[in-house]
C-alpha cells in the first residue's frame, strides 16, 4: 500500500495516530485507549503498562529538518525507532517513502532500511578494528555492494563531512566530533532519502556540538537530505530544525516553526521551555508588524511613506537598529514592493516578550 498526497507530492514520513504501549497486557491496554479514552497514567495503573508513544501524527516533507524534542522519558526516542521499524508500533499507520512500514516483509524492511533510511545514534558504534573508510563503507558492505565501488562512495562521503585526510586511521584515533561524523558519511553513503538522527551531538562539547549543528543544517540543506533529529535541548532545536515537535508523555503537544512556538506556545508547558529563548534572531518583523491599513486607521497623523523600510524577515535585532539609527515612530514592512504592515516600538516590545501585536493592541 502506497500513500500519496491529492497534488501527487507525498510527505517521505506520514505518521498517522502511533501509538506504542510497552508491558505484558499491552494488547488489553490498547483496547481500552481506543474504546475508553484511557491516558498514560490510567493505562499504567490499571494494566501495569507503559504509554511509550501516545496517538502522534506528523509528517516529514522532502527537503526538510524535523526536530522532535522533549525531556528524558518523553518518547522522543521511542518515536524515532518507529519510523524503521526498530520497534513495532501497537496502534497507527507509518508510511516511510510512500510504503506501510508495518506492511513490509523482512526482505522489504531490510531494503527500506538500507536505502530510504539513514540512522545516526548518540553512540556511533564504530568497529574499532576497521579503518575509518571502513567504517563509512560499513553500510554499503552489508548491502553487497561491490568492494571497490563501496570505498570509492565512502570517499566521497568522508570528503563531504571534512575526514577526506583520516581514511586510514582507526575510530580510537578520532576525537568524539570526528566520530560522529564518520557516523553520518555511514549514514550518507548510501544516499537515503531519510536520515534519524537521535541526540547524536549531546554528549560533544559545546563549541564542537554547535559546529557540528551548523554543518549537519548545511550539508543536509547542499544535499537535499530531510531529516528527524532528536533532542532533548531547544537551543539545538532553534538552531537546526525547520519545524519543531515538543513532545511530553509521549504525545506531541505542539508543532510549528521556533518562531510560532515562541510567540504561540500551546500551553504553559511549552511556554516554561521557550521563557529563556533569546527572541533576536527568531521573530521576523512579519509576526510583530500591525496590518498597514490598521495602522494608518489608528494613526492617520503619521505618514508611513517617511518611515524606514524593510523586508518581512527582518529579525529583531535588525529591527532594534533600524529603530536606534532612524528614531522614528514606526519601520514599514514591504513584499513585493508593497507596505503590507507597520512594526512600531511597542508592537516590537511585544514581539521580544513572545506575544503578537493584535489589532486591538495600542499603537
């Protein structure tokens, strides 16, 4: 069975109500979520059974960072082994490339796993008695590729991640950043659609952990690569994802970029997570301008056209200089060379605090 979108674009990860129950009656414990509405707590005390993944639907589109992050026992982790299968789901639907995960025979699986899928651990488990070519070469080696044409990709692939001068050395040779990225030329290699990544940076120092963020964000982005990247930190998370899933007893409570998170947070639980954020480069002058028309309703003594201009984008930081350097009452938003809002002093106030400027807020 195949999934596949009304306008014939499929997300590459389409999960659909997953749910994965740990324990001896898990089977009776599903049964009662789906016809009594039991919750994790409920199904804990009654079927002495643990709630690993509770009712998560999300998508993974082509191209893109999904980061998925929670504390420790959220189910962050549980998630990810789900999507190749490493665990098997009690309840739901996965689709991984189109193909029912659940649905696939041994030889299927095998296959998905080797070609659609990359995987990188917080433990990169490299063999400590094979070269570091050797290594990245490990995946293609347990595909029967040939051996010649294995070490030429896994080359290739050490070259991507700057390794091109350590082929020949031994993981014991290697720093922990430098082994993870043997890691990821592994799990690139066989060129996947996919790649999980699960906390693969935390136990890295921090200088080294934010180089390799940055690297992982730019080489996935040069290769087209769409990844799941787990993580138990937010700063990671704004760093690296396009979108974030915060997840807490195993079920996501919110999805959607940094900036919508922050400015939108679903509850005080998401909301304790992002109180410490830094707002200066995540919230865009399009999520704190006022609607232009409401603006000059409000404000019909000031001539927007005198105001200094920018683009949607603009970051606050940029926003804050503008307003130092001009001193004026307000910086007109333009798209496509139109003035589409007005960010004023307050409204801006507002954006580095987390809230959005509403019509109803004053000028």
């Amino acid at each position: 069975m195949t999934n596949t979108l009304p306008d014939g674009n499929s997300p590459l990860i389409d999960c659909r109500s997953v749910w994965k129950v740990f324990g001896q009656r898990s089977e009776a414990a599903i049964k009662a979520i789906t016809e009594r509405g039991l919750g994790k707590s409920e199904v804990l005390k009654e079927f002495s059974c643990v709630v690993g993944v509770a009712d998560v639907s999300l998508t993974l589109n082509k191209g893109e960072i999904f980061c998925i992050m929670g504390l420790s026992g959220s189910g962050k982790s549980t998630l990810i082994r789900l999507f190749n299968r490493l665990i098997e789901p009690s309840l739901g639907q996965i689709f991984v490339c189109g193909k029912d995960v659940a649905k696939l025979n041994a030889q299927d699986l095998r296959a998905t796993r080797a070609r659609d899928i990359g995987m990188v651990f917080q433990n990169v488990a490299l063999l400590p008695n094979r070269t570091v070519l050797e290594n990245a070469a490990f995946g293609l080696e347990v595909q029967k590729v040939e051996k010649e044409r294995r070490l030429e990709t896994a080359k290739k692939a050490l070259t991507t991640v700057g390794l091109a001068d350590w082929v020949n050395r031994f993981p014991n040779e290697l720093s922990g950043g430098m082994q993870q990225r043997v890691g990821l030329a592994r799990a690139i290699a066989s060129d996947p659609d996919i790649i999980l990544m699960d906390e693969p940076f935390s136990a890295l120092d921090p200088l080294i952990r934010r180089q390799l963020q940055d690297e992982f964000r730019e080489l996935s982005k040069t290769l087209g690569k769409s990844a799941i990247f787990i993580t138990h930190d937010l700063d990671e998370a704004i760093r690296i994802g396009d979108r974030i899933a915060i997840m807490k007893d195993g079920a996501i409570i919110q999805v959607g970029t940094a900036e919508d998170i922050i400015l939108n947070p679903a509850d005080g639980y998401v909301a304790d997570f992002v109180a410490g954020i830094s707002r200066l480069h995540l919230v865009k002058a399009h999520s704190v301008m006022h609607p232009v028309a409401a603006f000059t309703a409000a404000r019909p003594d000031l001539d927007v056209s005198r105001f200094s201009r920018t683009s949607p984008e603009a970051d606050v930081d940029e926003l804050i200089h503008i307003f130092l350097d001009g001193g004026q009452d307000g910086v007109a938003v333009l798209d496509d060379g139109a003035v589409v809002g007005v960010v004023t002093p307050r409204s801006l106030l507002q954006g580095v605090k987390g809230k959005e400027p509403g019509e109803a807020t004053a000028f």
